[in-house]
C-alpha cells in the first residue's frame, strides 16, 4: 500500500532542512505517469549506467527504490486532500464505484493475470478488502492501466475516462474517511513537498545522467520525461491558444480607418 512506502521513508524525508525543500506544485496523478516511465527506462537501461558510472559519480543502485518514493509522494497527497476537501458519505461513494471497482478488476485480470511481473501486482490490489483498501485499490488500478495503456487500449472495455473516475473515487472516499483537520494542514502540505522534492531529486538524478549517455538518441526525452512533461506541455498549450486568439482579434486601427473613409 502507499502508507507503507510513505512510512518507509518518512525519516528520510523529514531529515530535509526545510530551506532544501521546494513546493510540488505539480498534479501528482499526472506526474506519477511520468516518474514510472521513466523508471521502466531506467530498469531497462540499468547495466549501461553502471557500465559507464562510478558510485561518485552517479550511484545507480541509489534508485531502486524510486516506484517507493512515487507511493510516498501518492499518499502525502491523499493525506493533504483528505484535510483541505469537504467531507463526504463515505458508504455512497463506495456504492457509487463498486461497478468501477468490478470492471478495472475483471480487466486487469483478463490482461495481466498471467504476466510475471504484473500478475502480482494485480493479485495484491486483488487482496484487499474495506473502504480504505477499496480507495487505495482504484488508485493503483489508474496507475496500472495509466502505466500500461498500450496493452489495454483496444483490448478490454476500460477506457481513460474510467481510470480517471477511479482516481477521483479514490480521493473522494479517503476524503470521506477523515474529517477535515485545518490545523493540520500546514504540516501535510510540508509533508507533500518533502516527498515531491525527494521523488524529483531522483527523477532529475536519472534524467541527467539518461541525457548524458543518450544524448545522441533523439528519443531520450520521450523514453525519461521530466515530471514536469505534463505541466510544460499545458503551458504550451495555453500559449498557442493565447497567440491563436491575439492572431484571429480584429486590427482596431485598420477597422476604425475603414470606417472613417467609408
């Protein structure tokens, strides 16, 4: 579970000095995606960086644990959620995404209940039981069909509308479970930061040394994207759609000069 892989590395992230840590102002469902991308990358890659690098210089083994502190930074998340959202009945919500629930389960069975690795993860979320293990089950579900879409576009009857269902379920209900506790709240989002700026350490420590022995690969950005990847490509988004309606406004001048030889 998330609360596991957060108290695993709870004393690593509180022995931060706060003036180290910066605000993860990122969307962490979408930049969860982005992290196990990358991390599959550098499974995929591992033999070539330890090849290539010495420990002082990049000491690969430093992170493996990176899928734990992508489950820390998801659960500080759903903790802060819990204090700043409005309460909610928690046995609606769960009725309400039983149906959900049943259909990301009997899919992820049908796809990956005889894959080596897969498998087991489909089996743990199998295994839970409860609201709180029903809310953190759809939570893993999104991630694992998120992480895995190419396998299961065209192949089940999920589609990415229900993954992101799931994960808004999932906040909802652990919302619902905890009332809310504002003096907490400061603690929480310091809680959250400390275990974004641990992830994105790692993600930035892979990243620059993927772009240094890749660096002639034109993939190297697609194969370890940024966390940022996301929130950057919404920028540019915002950007062009602000040119585009700059670029189709009237020229004022013009119109009015029209008008007056008219």
């Amino acid at each position: 579970m998330c609360k596991d892989k957060l108290d695993a590395v709870y004393e690593t992230l509180m022995a931060y000095d706060k003036g180290e840590v910066r605000q993860f102002n990122i969307s962490v469902p979408s930049a969860v995606p982005h992290a196990m991308k990358l991390y599959k990358s550098f499974l995929h890659d591992k033999d070539r960086f330890v090849a290539i690098f010495r420990d002082d210089a990049f000491d690969v083994l430093a992170y493996d644990n990176l899928p734990t502190r992508v489950g820390a930074l998801w659960h500080a998340d759903i903790l802060l959620n819990q204090a700043i959202s409005p309460v909610a009945d928690v046995a609606k919500l769960v009725e309400e995404s039983k149906r959900l629930y049943k259909k990301l389960a009997r899919a992820a069975l049908y796809l990956w209940g005889d894959d080596g690795e897969l498998a087991k993860v489909v089996a743990s979320i199998r295994a839970g039981s409860g609201f709180m293990d029903q809310a953190d089950d759809l939570a893993r579900y999104a991630v694992l069909f998120t992480e895995n879409w190419a396998d299961a576009k065209g192949n089940c009857n999920v589609t990415l509308e229900d993954v992101e269902a799931a994960r808004a379920y999932s906040v909802k209900i652990l919302n619902a479970m905890t009332e809310k506790s504002d003096s907490s709240v400061s603690d929480l989002r310091d809680l959250r930061n400390r275990a974004g700026e641990y992830l994105r350490r790692a993600v930035d420590d892979i990243r620059d040394a993927a772009l240094y022995v890749f660096r002639k690969d034109n993939d190297v950005n697609e194969r370890y994207p940024s966390l940022f990847a996301g929130h950057i490509e919404k920028r540019r988004k915002n950007i062009k759609s602000q040119k585009d309606n700059e670029n189709s406004a009237p020229d004022t001048e013009t119109t009015i000069a029209k008008v007056e030889n008219a």
